[in-house]
C-alpha cells in the first residue's frame, strides 16, 4: 500500500467512526441508513469499517459518505474536502545527514589522467597546423558525347493510375448522459478520458480495431455503436465494461 493509499484509508476509517456515532444515536440500524439513501449496503459496511479495498472508485465514494452525511444532519462538504484532501497529500521526504553525504575527491591517478588528456591535445593540434598541405588532383577534362536519333531515349506514354481504396471507417461510439456518471473510455488501447459527465452531456470516440467504454452508473450511460443504439449499458448504480468489437 502506498503512502496515499495509507492516508486515504486512515481519513476513511475516522469518517466512518463518526457517522457510525450519528447512526446509532439516533437508533437507526445500517440496513435502515441503506433503505434511505439507496446506497448498497456493502458499501455502506466498508465505508463504517474504513475498508478501502472493497468500495469502487474514489468518485462514488465521496457521493456516498456525502448523501450518509446528509441524512445525519453532518457537514457532507467538510467530510469531502477532509477526504480529499487526504488523497493528494504528498509523502514527508526523510532527511539525509550531513555525515551520510560523499563528496567527490580527486585523487592523484586523476590527476595524471587529466594531463595525459591535455598533452595529448596539445600534440595532436600541433602536427594538424605544422603539416604540410595535400596535393589536390587536377581536373580530368570532359569528354563530349555524341548521340545518335537512335539513342535517344524516347518518351513513355503515361501510365494509368488506379484509384486509392477509402480507409475503414472502423469504430466510432456515441455516449449519451441521463444520469450523471463516471466514465472511462481506451480506443486502440490508449486511454482518451476518464472523469465525471453530468447528466444531458454527449460524447463519442472513434478507433480503428477496439474501443472499450466504463461507467460506474451503468443505468445512466446509454451508448450508440456506428449508428445502431444499443441503449442503456446496465442497471442504476451497477459498474459495467462494454468491449467493441
């Protein structure tokens, strides 16, 4: 785990601890709390326990630690910001002493290798200025050439061009928001987004040999396939992977 990772889980498990403390003095049971916010129960049991391992990504849950908050009567902005502001926190740089630190000597046998160097340049740049120039060869005399109708080289008749095939049009997909959800979309295997759309927003994407869409509110994406519809990508709330072709 690292250090990120560490701290997120740390702030989970505090925020958890609270609005379990809000939940039980109101005397409400966990499976109540998931009734009303419509939040899986699972999640709600990580969220409580600070099991960072078994919630989806870090989007929803913030969504979900904001709608408990809410239902409690808590600050779900202040817990947010206290969430985020526990996964951008960078790690502390540990200190190196002073005494740790080597610092580069030179020692004689460096010392005689750098005047070797030098002499060496020095000799080599004296014998290029004190030596004689090179002869340079005389021109040889051009010859003129005699042609003859015969050797003449005659034109070739233009060659028919054949035309040039169209590329493929390959793979080109329509997102259509109605629900607002987080999405991730990998065309030919580089990633091109991966964020939040809100809901009434449109998006599409094309590739040549594979185009893969994931949304975390499947119920909420609905997607059109070179222009078939294909409709919504699964049920509200459930986290789904469609793979073309």
């Amino acid at each position: 785990m690292t250090t990120a990772d560490a701290n997120l889980s740390s702030t989970l498990k505090e925020l958890g601890t609270r609005l379990t403390k809000e939940r039980q003095a109101r005397g409400w049971a966990i499976e109540e709390v998931a009734e009303r916010t419509r939040i899986p129960l699972r999640y709600l049991s990580a969220i409580e326990t600070g099991d960072l391992d078994l919630l989806p990504e870090p989007v929803y849950v913030r969504a979900f630690i904001r709608k408990y908050a809410d239902l409690v009567d808590m600050d779900g902005s202040s817990l947010i910001k206290q969430m985020q502001a526990s996964e951008s926190e960078p790690p502390t740089p540990v200190p190196v002493p002073a005494s740790q630190l080597v610092k580069p000597t030179l020692r004689p046998f460096h010392l005689w290798l750098l005047y070797g160097a030098v002499v060496l340049v020095a000799v080599v740049g004296l014998r290029y200025f004190f030596a004689p120039p090179s002869p340079q060869p005389a021109p040889l005399a051009s010859v003129p050439t005699r042609t003859t109708p015969s050797s003449q080289t005659q034109p070739r008749p233009p060659q028919p061009t054949s035309p040039t095939p169209n590329p493929t049009t390959g793979l080109q997909v329509k997102v259509s928001i109605k629900d607002a959800s987080w999405v991730r979309v990998v065309t030919d295997g580089q990633k091109q987004f991966e964020g939040t759309l809100p809901s009434g927003s449109q998006r599409d994407w094309q590739a040549q040999k594979q185009l893969s869409v994931r949304a975390g509110n499947a119920g909420g994406v609905f997607l059109t396939l070179n222009d078939e519809t294909l409709g919504a990508m699964g049920a509200s709330g459930q986290v789904v992977e469609k793979v073309f072709p």
